[in-house]
C-alpha cells in the first residue's frame, strides 16, 4: 500500500473520531429533553453519527479496496463489506456484531433524511439516542484496532 494514502488515511479517520467525540458530547447535552426540539436534536445527531461511520467506511473502501458499488443498497452493502477481511490485504474493519448495531443508525438515517423534523417517533429517537453511546464507544474500539493495522502496514513499508 502507498505510504502517503497510508498517512492522510489515518490522518483523516482519525479527524472523524474527533469529529464522533463532538457528536457524544452534543448527545449529551440534548437527551435530557422531551420537546420536538430535543427529538429532532437527537435525530440530527443520530443521522451525523452514521454519516461519520460511513465516511470512514468510504475512506477505506476507496483506498483499500479499490472502490464500493454505487448500485440502489450499497449504504447497506458497504456497511457488510466492512465486517469482511480481505486475505492479504486487510482485516474485518468492524464485527459482524457491531454492524449489526450500526444497522439501525443506517435505517434511521434514511427515514431522518425522508420525513419532516416533526413526523419524528420519540420512541426510535429515544431508543436509539440511548444506546449511542455504547454503540460509539464501540465503533471507535474498533476502529482504532483498523488503525493500528494501518500504522503497522505503514511502518512494514518504510
């Protein structure tokens, strides 16, 4: 693998971490509330979430893999590819279990993006508002297990 997309690959995973700790903390601030506005905080949050997953799996997908299928599913056909090691080349990027999990961030985010702010279910939004952060804290274990891979196929090639 080429040294310089080795070193912004982690550059920039590593910046959608960063990224993911902002939205934990913005979580926090606005779970408290019952309002329509707290709902459609949470909802904005939970959508950000899964954007800042699938970032990462478009980041290695292109560098990595070559490329992912821009067929109708391939939000869901990216997220299953991640839970795949590709002999000789990488690892699973995620558990199969994770995925599993990030799955409902990827189902709410297709309704957050197809409805209004106001058509929001407090039931969802508070479901899943309350296991984001264990699903976050997962997803950066994770991830940050796929990075020392990185920096060890980075140091491999010097």
């Amino acid at each position: 693998m080429d040294k310089d997309i080795l070193i912004g690959m982690i550059s920039e995973i590593e910046r959608e971490l960063e990224n993911l700790q902002e939205l934990r903390n913005e979580m926090m601030d606005v779970k408290s509330g019952e309002s329509i506005l707290s709902r459609r905080s949470m909802g904005s949050i939970l959508h950000d979430f899964y954007n800042c997953c699938e970032r990462i799996f478009k980041k290695i997908a292109l560098d990595i893999n070559g490329g992912y299928e821009d067929a109708e599913k391939w939000h869901k056909a990216l997220l299953v590819r991640m839970t795949v090691g590709m002999k000789g080349i990488r690892p699973a990027v995620i558990s199969e279990e994770l995925a599993a999990e990030l799955d409902d961030f990827l189902s709410f985010r297709h309704v957050f993006r197809n409805i209004y702010g106001f058509e929001l279910k407090g039931e969802r939004v508070i479901y899943l508002s309350k296991k984001f952060d264990t699903v976050a804290e997962w997803f950066i274990r994770e991830i940050k297990t796929f990075l020392i891979f990185l920096g060890t196929e980075l140091k491999s090639g010097l």
